[in-house]
C-alpha cells in the first residue's frame, strides 16, 4: 500500500508500530499488515521490474486510481505481472523492518507468557549435575523510524496516450507500464530524441576531452552510429505501420529480407499494396537527402566509408571518387535527424483516412 499512515500505538492489541506501519486486521496466528510507501516530492513513487531488475517510477495519484487487480508492465523489457510484484528493494526492506517488528514483539509475548504463571511454577530449579538456569525479564519494545526511500530522482517523464499515466523513465524504453507496447510513431519519435540528446551532449563536453575524443575518431564514430541508428528507427517503423495496415503483410513480405531499410523499396511497397507513395508525402529535396544519408551510412556499414559505385549511382550528384572516405560531420547528422523525423511522420500517415 501506498502513503498509508501509522502511529506508534497502532491500536490492535497494543502492537507497538513505527509511523507508516500498522496491524490492520487478525485472523487467528495470522496478522495483516499496511507499510506505507512514501511518494517524491513530484508525488512519484518507484517501481522494480522483476525480471531486468530496472527502475522506473509511476505517479502515485494515478496509481492509485488503477483497479486493485491491475497487472504492470515493464517499461524496459516488457514483462507483466501483478502489481505487488513490482517493489523495489528499497520498499521491501521498508516492510520487511515493520514485519521484524511485529514478529520481535510476538515472540516477546510468547515468552512473557511461557515465563508467566502461578509462582510455584517458577521455582528455580535445583541444581543436579549438569544443567542451565534462565531466566528472562520482559522489556517494553519500541520501534525504530523505518527506513526511508531514497531512490532514482526523477530525469524524463512521460505521460501515455492512451491511459494518462504519468511515469518516468530511466533508459531507452518501449512500454506502457499499463497499456503494454507503445505506438511505433512514439517509439521512433523517443529514438529521435536520443540522438539529438546525445549529439548535445558530445556539444556540452568540456574542450580538452572533446578534443582527445575527436583526436582518437570517437566523434567519427559516434555520428556514424547515429546514421545507422536512423536506419533502424525508420525500419522499425514502417514494418509496425504496414504489419498493421496490410492483412497480407507477411505475404508480401517473404523473401524480400531487409527491404524496409531501403526507401526506394518501402515506398513501392506501401504502394503496391493501395497505399500513398511517401516519396511524394515528403519534399522533394529532403527525399534525396535522405538517399543520400541512406546512401553514406551503407558505405559505412559495409565499406567502411570508402566510395563505391553503387554510392555514386544513388548519389550522382556527388563529387566523391570512387576509393574516397567520406566524411561525417554533427551538422550532417542533425539535418538527418530532422528530415528523418519528416519521413517517420510521412509513413505513420500512409495508412491514415
């Protein structure tokens, strides 16, 4: 349970509990317990999927709303479960400390009452040959604060389409924490941004380290990752938009291999099947930047950079020799960034009305 208060005296038989726990209820040896969980300053409170072990947090207010059946997703890895299953360890301490002090002052009792009694039942015992004595004093119990929450501060939140819920995230991911999967445009546009926040960050970096990384080809690298990670986000969103739109996808689809990392191809794809032709959804001029980003990111995935005629034939226009490295700078890679977020917007559209 969340944000549930509790006193020192809790009420229930004379239970002593620390403020945010207390005995709610008793069925013979069998006690029921409510431990709060304290929410940020933001109203937040953590979650901690069972199966990565990663964090994220969940608004409490919107939490609370859900059914008390309600399962939660991962937002990382995607696995779903119910709720309960989802404490961090932070709170599983927390309710573990409150248990332990339940069960001390149990045990308390039972011995107060195994040592209680008429008096001539408590006769020391005599001594014959070997043998212990004990004795025992009954001492009142006071509980210690339970521990507090001290987890990941809050860095992106995000707000799902679909349900509302606030939650905030941590890393790259890919669920609702109670829808489940999120849209595939979603998924593209939160790709997009991590390249754009990572070019930032490399911009941000103090000059002496800068200048060691471009010197040793990092920066090289790094822009080079972000036209293949491009190539993937568009892939990865036209494949969910015609799998969606498209009853004979996989039809169509055998035997085609890696055909929506090739524009040209997905365009005629999605037209084959009585669809818009994106290479008319986007301008023209950005079109043939795109086969030309398309285009660099090849040679460098299979050429390591060097021009190849087939990179000439897409990109005629090209002053480039055949043998020749390419070049990439983070101007290339922005402008990428942003025509590649036109042509996603483009093919999310295709199947619309």
């Amino acid at each position: 349970m969340r944000n549930v208060t509790g006193g020192l005296w809790d009420g229930s038989d004379g239970l002593r509990m620390a403020p945010g726990a207390s005995v709610v209820g008793r069925d013979g040896d069998s006690f029921e317990m409510r431990v709060s969980i304290p929410s940020d300053e933001h109203g937040f409170f953590g979650r901690q999927c069972p199966s990565c072990r990663q964090i994220f947090r969940i608004d409490g207010d919107g939490y609370d709303a859900l059914p008390d059946d309600v399962e939660l997703w991962c937002v990382y890895c995607g696995h779903h479960d119910d709720h309960s299953e989802f404490m961090t360890q932070q709170q599983l301490d927390r309710a573990m400390r409150a248990v332990g002090d339940l069960g001390v002052q149990l045990v308390g009792r039972a011995l107060d009452k195994a040592f209680s009694g008429p008096r001539s039942s408590r006769r020391r015992p005599r001594r014959s040959g070997f043998g212990i004595e004990i004795r025992y004093r009954s001492k009142p119990f006071y509980p210690e604060p339970l521990p507090s929450i001290d987890e990941e501060k809050l860095v992106r939140i995000r707000t799902c389409a679909d349900c509302s819920l606030r939650y905030a995230v941590f890393g790259e991911h890919r669920f609702c924490p109670v829808c489940g999967r999120l849209p595939a445009m979603v998924v593209a546009l939160d790709a997009l941004g991590a390249e754009t926040a990572r070019l930032d960050g490399l911009a941000q970096l103090p000059p002496e380290a800068a200048a060691s990384l471009r010197e040793q080809g990092v920066f090289t690298r790094l822009w080079v990752d972000t036209l293949e990670n491009l190539v993937g986000v568009v892939e990865a969103l036209a494949s969910a938009v015609f799998r969606d739109a498209v009853a004979d996808a996989e039809q169509r689809l055998n035997g085609k291999g890696s055909i929506f990392q090739r524009l040209d191809h997905t365009a005629a794809l999605f037209v084959d099947a009585g669809y818009r032709d994106v290479r008319t959804e986007v301008d023209p001029d950005r079109w043939q930047r795109l086969i030309q980003f398309w285009a660099t990111r090849h040679v460098f995935t299979h050429n390591d950079g060097l021009v190849d005629a087939r990179y000439l034939a897409k990109v005629p226009a090209s002053a480039a020799r055949i043998g020749q490295r390419l070049t990439i700078t983070e101007e290339l890679c922005r402008h990428a960034i942003a025509d590649t977020e036109a042509l996603c917007r483009a093919l999310a559209g295709l199947t619309s009305p």
